[in-house]
C-alpha cells in the first residue's frame, strides 16, 4: 500500500476485521507500520465473555453500528500521531455489560533502528561521550 495516506489504509484494515469485531466484547486491533505503510495487522480478542457465572453468546459485542464507529475513531486518532514512520497502533476496545456503550483506547508505539542514524558521537567536547571503544 506504498503511496496510499495512513488513514486510507487504517480504513482499509477495519474494513477486512469488521467480520471479526462485530460481536467481538474485548479486545485489540493491532497495526504494524514501517515507513508509514501497514505490514501487517490482526486482532486479539477474547472470544468468550462470562458475565455472572454464564457464558455469553458471541452476539453480545460489537454492533455494525458500532464498529463503524470505532473504524472512524481509529481514523480520526491518527491525528495525534507525531513525526514517526515505524511502530506499533494498538486499538484496545470493549463492551459494556448492557451492550448500549463501548470503550476503546489508542496506543502509539513508535520504535527507531539505531543502524539507521548515522550520528555518533566522536569526542567528550560539548558533553559528548566517545561511543567508538
């Protein structure tokens, strides 16, 4: 998806997972990402829920409503994303007991590769340390 904005392919992947959220309680999106293009994504969810000693039907998640929801507020907290291109999206979600309201959080884990930079410190001067033995 080289050349295709983040948004678009963050869409992209709630589109393919809707099948699997809708009427998922708990769980996470996740969304591998290098140089701002998804690699790779899936979800984590717990595909039982026991409320008061009962097993709950798998009917008991996520609505398609609601999952449509969800899909733009994965969109919309892109927005606060900040000057990196490698990393983690995690989209934790759940649903309450009553089925009317749901929760989700975002978390952003960006992650750098030191063999990439190029600067290292050659000397003590101005408060550098000489990394080179």
């Amino acid at each position: 998806m080289t050349g295709i904005s983040l948004a678009r392919q963050v869409d992209f992947v709630f589109r393919q997972l809707e099948h699997e959220l809708t009427g998922a309680s708990a769980g996470t999106v996740l969304i591998i990402v290098r140089n701002d293009t998804i690699g790779k994504f899936g979800i984590k969810h717990h595909p039982i829920h026991i409320q008061d000693n009962e097993v709950q039907t798998a009917g008991a998640g996520l609505t398609k409503e609601q999952v449509d929801r969800f899909r733009v507020l994965a969109i919309d907290a892109l927005k606060m994303k900040r000057n990196w291109t490698h990393g983690e999206i995690l989209y934790d979600f759940s649903v309450r007991s009553n089925r009317k309201g749901w929760s989700a959080s975002v978390l952003y884990e960006s992650n750098y590769n030191m063999s990439t930079w190029n600067v290292v410190p050659q000397s003590k001067r101005n408060g550098l340390i000489d990394y080179s033995s």
